[in-house]
C-alpha cells in the first residue's frame, strides 16, 4: 500500500531538486523517497552510535584500543 503525501519545499530547493532529476534521468519521487530512506537511516545510525558511545564510556572504552582490548 502506499500514501501519498503533499511536501512544500522553497523554490530554490524544487528547482535544485528539477534540475536533478533532468540531469540523473530519475523522477522527483524517487529521488525524494531515496533521499528519505537514507536520512532515516542515517539517524537511526547516529542514535545507535550514541548509545554504543555511552555505553562504553561507562565501562572505561574511549578509545580504539581500549574496545580491541576488550573483544580480544
């Protein structure tokens, strides 16, 4: 299934966003879906990163080193 959603962007930002589509070949929705997915992602990166960081501080890992002692 899918939705359909109505985004506003500034105008410089649609022609940006038409004049990359013109020039990969690639449609603005799937340009917009991929662009979505990977920020998504990258988020979900940086919150995990976070917690691993937190994590490991608490147990003496700050360094490099420090975690291939600790997996060695």
């Amino acid at each position: 299934m899918r939705t359909v959603l109505s985004v506003s962007l500034p105008e410089n930002l649609a022609k940006d966003l038409s004049d990359f589509a013109c020039e990969t070949g690639r449609n603005k929705s799937d340009i917009l879906k991929d662009s979505l997915v990977r920020y998504i992602w990258d988020a979900k990166l940086r919150k995990a990163q976070e917690l691993f960081y937190t994590k490991a501080k608490a147990k003496g890992i700050v360094t490099e080193e420090d975690m291939l002692r600790e997996i060695s």
